[in-house]
C-alpha cells in the first residue's frame, strides 16, 4: 500500500465534484421526469376507474367498454412501470452523489501507448456524450479491481475471455461528495479501508459494502456456471454480504432473463430478513423473494401447525440417544429414497383414496374413485395416473352440475334473484348470445349449481380425495428399520405421528417426506419458475429438506451458504463430511466449493477467543482490528449476576448503539427480561417480531443467526448450563455475533469447555 502524495488528492477531489456535479443535473432531469409520470400515472388511473365502469344492459356498449378497460389496464400497467424505473433512477442519483465511487483501475490494453482510468462504484454512471464517468461493479471489468494484482491480468466478458495489464489500483473513501482517504495499492482492499469500514458501530439493518469485496467473495459473487455452489465461511466472514452481492451480480448480468421474483431466499427468521432488506435496494435492484423454513412448511400444509425448528430446539435440549438416531434416520436422504421406492411401487389397493364428502354423505365414494384409478393403464407414473383420475372426477362432477341445472329448486333461485345477483350470475356473457330464453335459463342454472356444488371442486382441486396422513402412516409400517432404533421407539413414533394429525399439528421431522411422498403421489407441488435458490445457515436444514427443495424447485440453481461450526440443532459436524453429504444429496453436474477461513466481523481478541472454543478452531484467521479482550462475570446467584449484567448493560449503552443479551432458549431470555428490564429498557425479542431496534436486547441465540451487534453478553455459561461438547456451537455462534465487545457470564462454575480455553490462554480474557 502507498499513500497518494497531496496534489494528486486534490486533482481527484475536483474529479469527484465535477463528476457529482453531472450527476446532479441529471438527478434534476430524472426528478422532472419521476414527477411528470407520478402525474401521468395517477391520470391514467383516474381515466380507468372512470372507464371501467360496465355498462350491463346495452351490449354494445358491453363491448366497446370490455375493449376500453383492457387499454387503460395497458395504459395503467405502461405508467406505473415507467414510473418505478426513474423512481429508483432518482433514489441511484442520491446515492452517488454522496459517495460516486469507491475504487480506481489504470489499465492498458496490447497496442496502447497509455493507460486508460476507469472508477467503479455501485452504479454505472456516463455524461451527455456516453462517455462513462463511473463503472457498475458488477461490470466485467470491474472484476480487475477486485481478483486482480499489478500486471497482467484477464476478465470474462460476454464475448470471452480478455486480457490487459493492470498498471494502478486506488481506493477510495468518499463521504459526502469528499474524500476522507485515499491510497495505491496491489490487493483488493487494503487493511486501512477494512479497517475504517468494519470499526463502525452497527446500524439498525445491513449495509451495502461492496467496496470491501475480498478476492473469495467476489468468486462467490460471479459464479454464474454452478448448478450448486456451497459457501463454507467461518462466522464474520461476510458470507451474507457476499450473497446478497451475488443477487444483485445475477439480475445484472441476466437482466433480460432473471427478475427478482425467480429468486428465492430462505431465511433463518424473519428478524434476519428485516434485517438485510435494504441492501439490494441500494444496489438499485429489486428485493428477491424471502422465506424462512417455518413459513415454506405452513404454507404447503394448511390447516396444520407445523413445528419449527425453534419448537423444536426449546423441547429437545436434551435428547435421548434413541430418539436422535429416529430423528437422524427421517432427516436423511436415504429416507427420502425409502419415500421415492414406495410412491413407485404403490399399487392401486394400497392408495389411501378417501370419499369427497357433501352435506354429510359421500358425493364420490373411495372405492369408485379407486376402480377410476385401477382401470387406468398400470404403465403410467403415479402422477400421471393421478391426475387422470382427477380429471375424470371432475368431468363426472360438470355432468352432475348440467343435471342440476335442470333442478325445481334452480328454477325458483332463478325467479327471485335481484337484478344485482342475476348481472353478477351473467358476468361476461353477452346479453345478446343465447339463443333462446331456455338456453339463458340453463346457463343460469349452471352458474347457480356450480356455485351450490364449488365445495366438491375445490376438494377434488386440493387432492383431498386421498388421505396423504393416512398413506404416510401405511408407509411408516412397512419401513425396516435401522438396527440403532429399537422396535419399541418405532412403534411409539408411528403413535405420536397419529396422534399428532389428529390435533392438527404436525412434527417438523415429517414435513419434507411427508411433502415429497405427497407430490410424487399427486404430480402437484413443483415449481419450474424459480431459476435460483439460496439457502444460508444451511448447517441447520437436514438433507432430507435439501432433497426436498431440489425436487419442488427441478429448474434451479442451488446456493448454500453456512457453517458447520454453528450448528445449534445437532452437533458440530465437519465441514467437508456437511459437503460430501450435500453433493451426493444433490446430484448435480456441476458443483463448486468456495471455503472462507477469515473472519472480519469481530476484534482480533474477540475472534482469538471464539475460535479457541473449536477443536479445528485454527483454521479461522482472525482480522487485525484492535479492542477489549473478552470478559467473564461470575456470581454465584441469580440476583448477584442480575445486578452485574444492569451495571455492564448501562455501561456498554454509553458506547454502543446496540447491547444483546444472548440466552440459550427463549425461557431464560424471559427470565431476564423479567429481572432487568424496568432498569434497562430492554426489548425481549421473539420469532414474531420483525424490527431489530436500538438499545439492549434479549433474544434466544437461534434469533441472532446471521446478526451482529456491537456488544454482546452470553447469558450464563455455567457448567450447569452448557456441560459438554454438544454445546459447542451453541458458545461459538454467541461470541461469534459481537463486533466490538464480548461479555460472558456465568451462575457459578464456568462451562468446561470455556474453562479450557481460559485455562490453557489466560491472555484471552479478562476474569471480573
């Protein structure tokens, strides 16, 4: 790194303000614009309420109204798009025009005599002649400045690989149209600017920081050959950023055939998705859609209550051997194929049909529906068969309503409808297209009978003509089990399975065999829209979920983002044993690992501490940024450590924007809140809540997945609380979410697993 001598500091100073003063015209320009289509818009839809206003008694008039309010849809549709486009154009301005750029390249293409400077920032950015003042960093060349060193150096473009020597690479700090620091260097992102970026105090949500991008980072962020790319990063690694850089890298480089909506994103709760929510919006693109685990399995289970991973981390802390080898057993992938062989053998005596039910008696009984599905020809695919069975239940129900329609009681419905009721029966008809008074009196009576018989369409829409609780439990029976469960526990699960449908709720264990076997059965479930699917914390999903999404989603690609070191619902597991799991759950053409060992969140004695609490702790690089060692409190009571931990939230809060108090489960976090809220204003947080405020918080540790905080206290780390090396994850991630101070406390003797680290390296923390 070399320091950039004054007049050549003051000669990019007056680059900046020349180039922040081009923004602003056109800033200025793009405001007249934005206001003219916020006027134009809310014209056109002032024209549409006016316009779609259906005349229902002249049917020429019908008619040309029809065409007319499918123009101003048009019209509606043209001005509100138009509208957000110089929207977002307005909101890219103002944020260029505090900070335009952030990086400097020189490079000098064979055959040049000189070199040429390009600056890159997060937005593209050319004056009136085209001439671009400012490179988008998602741009092919911008990709020198982040994976390139002095010299020659090479980037893909859309017409193939190119080459050019790399001659200066500068950086820049640039607050409020001025430069706060700038120097020369040959790596991506010098320590200085790392430094000045990861030293401030955490806001409310995440921020765009696409001018730190590391070299690793930005092969995540420009993989776009991958079918599944596994991100192996440590904690503070920057694996989210470098995700939600990813996002907005794909919908720029497939802008003409990606949008935001084919994106998915599961979520470990909604807190985190608060909490990222503005990224990709200062990145001037579209958020993606977001979803955690919970909301995916309620949705595809209706009427049921789906347990989350959260219920079920609170009710198992502590779990039987037995019981972890059943759970291990539905979790796997291997379990998944048992529910794939089954689907596919199933013969038709063995489907669970059931009778679609009206007013209290079977509309279609089981057995007819079964003899549908029997005389089916025996080559088709389950789902084929299914759907052919489907189909022809629902011909037999339009039978049944063109009988009905004919009905006595039809006849008289049709006499006293009200002149609204019969304009709403008619609906787009035209009045003039029946031929004779019967026909339109039959076409009423259909309207009427389909709308009395719309229960019985719906089931057989749903599938409900067979019970996909009932087969699962079939399903259950015949499985051999392995020789590390024993018979009684099986039989006992087949129970509580049962049991549990009967009060509508349903064990997180079950959902994703339950879905699959469901799908298989039906054909339903598959979505071939979604082009990409990013999972993080991926270390908390089993594989038999992978394999679920990898079915429900066949079109996407696949990016895994987590650490294996932070696994809070099953042990640690090493990193390359969670990848090869994930490979051959996923057998796809072409998978790419990209592992991340530096760790810039927290301080160096923070990280120090952190990974010291690893068996393979070492190969965490801790960044160079100086602070506090760890400290630990110990009392031997609740009151007294209640007393100590008011005393440090107080403290802390005269520094820091945010303090958390970080639990083992939600109990004790309500424990806490109890005793120490009326001193501290603290806000007890749960899976609810969606706003990530200031001040002291108190949260479970599966809450603060994917956060950081200035100041972090874990709450109790006793012996009595984390006893052995089933904890470790649970230790790991709480010291792992403090970015500038990291308090421990403990109720009595301290967990032995931090008792050995501070034994081993007393210099790690400071004992208070």
């Amino acid at each position: 790194m070399s320091t950039v001598d004054s007049n050549e500091i003051k000669s990019e100073q007056n680059r900046v303000d020349h180039v922040i003063r081009k923004i602003q015209t056109q800033a200025d320009h793009t405001q007249q614009l934005y206001n003219q289509a916020h006027f134009e818009t809310r014209s056109v839809e002032s024209n549409y309420s006016q316009n779609a206003k259906i005349n229902t008694f002249e049917a020429d008039d019908r008619i040309e109204t029809n065409a007319e309010v499918q123009q101003q849809k048009g019209l509606v549709a043209r001005a509100v798009e138009n509208e957000t486009i110089l929207k977002r154009q307005v909101a890219t301005y103002k944020e260029l025009q505090n900070s335009p750029y952030f990086g400097r390249i020189d490079i000098q293409d064979p055959g040049e005599t000189t070199a040429e400077p390009l600056y890159i920032g997060t937005a593209s950015f050319a004056d009136e002649h085209e001439n671009f003042l400012i490179y988008d960093w998602r741009a092919p060349i911008s990709s020198i400045y982040y994976n390139g060193t002095l010299g020659n150096v090479s980037y893909q473009t859309p017409a193939g690989k190119m080459t050019t020597d790399l001659v200066k690479k500068r950086q820049f700090s640039i607050q409020s149209g001025k430069i706060t620091n700038v120097f020369d260097t040959n790596e991506t992102v010098g320590d200085e600017i790392l430094q000045e970026v990861l030293g401030q105090q955490n806001d409310t949500y995440m921020a765009n920081i696409v001018a730190t991008i590391q070299k690793e980072q930005n092969d995540i962020i420009r993989d776009t050959t991958s079918d599944l790319l596994v991100v192996q990063g440590v904690a503070g690694s920057g694996k989210t950023s470098a995700i939600l850089q990813r996002i907005a890298f794909l919908l720029y480089h497939s802008r003409q055939s990606l949008n935001a909506d084919e994106i998915v994103l599961f979520s470990p709760n909604r807190l985190y998705s608060r909490y990222i929510s503005d990224v990709l919006p200062s990145l001037g693109e579209r958020n993606m859609r977001q979803i955690t685990l919970a909301d995916f399995l309620s949705q595809r289970f209706q009427g049921l209550n789906v347990e989350t991973l959260f219920d079920r981390y609170e009710r198992n802390s502590q779990t039987k051997p037995d019981i972890q080898s059943l759970t291990n057993f539905f979790e796997s992938s291997e379990f998944m194929q048992l529910i794939q062989n089954y689907v596919l053998e199933l013969t038709p005596d063995k489907i669970q049909f059931t009778n679609v039910m009206f007013e209290e008696k079977p509309f279609f009984k089981a057995a007819d529906i079964q003899k549908i599905y029997t005389d089916l020809p025996s080559s088709m695919n389950p789902a084929d068969r299914f759907l052919k069975t489907k189909n022809t239940l629902i011909k037999q129900l339009k039978n049944r309503i063109d009988q009905e329609a004919d009905a006595d009681w039809i006849h008289e419905t049709i006499d006293h409808l009200s002149n609204e009721e019969y304009n709403n029966l008619i609906g787009k008809k035209k009045l003039r297209a029946f031929e004779s008074y019967d026909d339109e009196i039959h076409y009423l009576g259909r309207k009427l009978a389909a709308k009395h018989f719309r229960v019985i369409y719906d089931a057989l829409f749903n599938n409900y003509f067979v019970d996909i609780y009932s087969q699962y439990a079939q399903f259950l029976k015949q499985v051999k089990i392995p020789n590390t469960i024993s018979t009684a526990t099986w039989q006992k699960n087949q129970f509580t399975f049962q049991q549990s449908i009967e009060y509508h709720q349903l064990r997180l264990m079950d959902g994703a065999p339950l879905l699959l076997m469901r799908d298989l059965l039906t054909g339903s479930g598959r979505n071939r829209q979604i082009q990409h699917i990013f999972i993080d914390e991926m270390q908390d999903y089993s594989l038999a979920q992978m394999v679920y999404f990898k079915h429900a989603f066949p079109n996407a690609k696949f990016t895994l983002l987590g650490d294996s070191e932070q696994a809070l619902f099953k042990d640690v597991e090493s990193p390359q044993t969670l990848l090869t799991h994930l490979k051959n759950a996923f057998h796809v053409k072409k998978a790419n690992l990209i592992t991340l060992n530096r760790s810039y969140r927290s301080t160096y004695p923070i990280t120090s501490f952190a990974k010291k609490l690893l068996p393979d702790g070492d190969q965490i690089q801790a960044f160079n940024r100086d602070g506090d060692l760890p400290s630990i409190i110990i009392r031997d009571s609740v009151s007294t450590i209640n007393q100590a931990l008011v005393k440090n939230c107080l403290k802390e809060l005269q520094t820091y924007g945010t303090v958390a108090i970080l639990t083992r489960n939600m109990a004790e976090s309500q424990q806490v809140s109890e005793n120490i809220h009326r001193t501290t204003k603290a806000t007890l947080l749960s899976d609810a809540d969606l706003a990530l405020p200031k001040g002291v918080l108190i949260m479970p540790i599966y809450l603060a997945k994917g956060l950081e905080f200035d100041s972090v206290i874990a709450y109790d780390i006793s012996q009595n609380n984390y006893p052995d090396e089933s904890s470790l994850g649970i230790l790991y991630t709480m010291a792992s979410r403090a970015m500038h101070n990291l308090t421990l406390t403990s109720i009595g003797a301290v967990s032995p697993l931090i008792h050995g680290v501070v034994n081993d390296q007393e210099h790690l923390v400071k004992i208070k």
